[in-house]
C-alpha cells in the first residue's frame, strides 16, 4: 500500500489537475538569475540573486555607463 501524499503537497495546475510537488527543504537551492549558476544563499543575499561575476559584470557596465555621461 502506497502512502497517500499529504494535502500540502498536493497542488493544482492550470487545467485544474492533481499534481505532487516535494515538499520544500531546508537546504533550498539558489540559481542566479541571470546565468542560473547554482550559488550559495550568502551570495544570493549579498549580491541581489547574481552570483558574483554576473554581479561584477553588472558594476561594471554602470560604472563605464556612468564614466561615459560625466
């Protein structure tokens, strides 16, 4: 006999079908958002949800942007 899933895992998705999601854990995994490189949770908070070369790159681009109107 299976063990029925319990009803917080249970979802509903746009055509009103049952579906199972897993339950969230404590080790939640982090993507940038701009590169979806997997990153740890400090670096998520630190940089804004980039790991930190898609974040230097973008203080980059706005300091040179910044250099080009003074």
């Amino acid at each position: 006999m299976h063990a029925q899933p319990t009803k917080s895992h249970l979802r509903t998705n746009n055509r009103n079908t049952r579906i199972t999601v897993a339950p969230m854990t404590k080790n939640r995994e982090y993507h940038c958002e701009v590169c979806g490189k997997e990153i740890s949770k400090e670096e998520y908070e630190s940089y804004g949800g980039l790991c930190w070369e898609c974040w230097d790159d973008q203080m980059t681009e706005e300091c040179e942007f910044e250099e080009d109107i003074i």
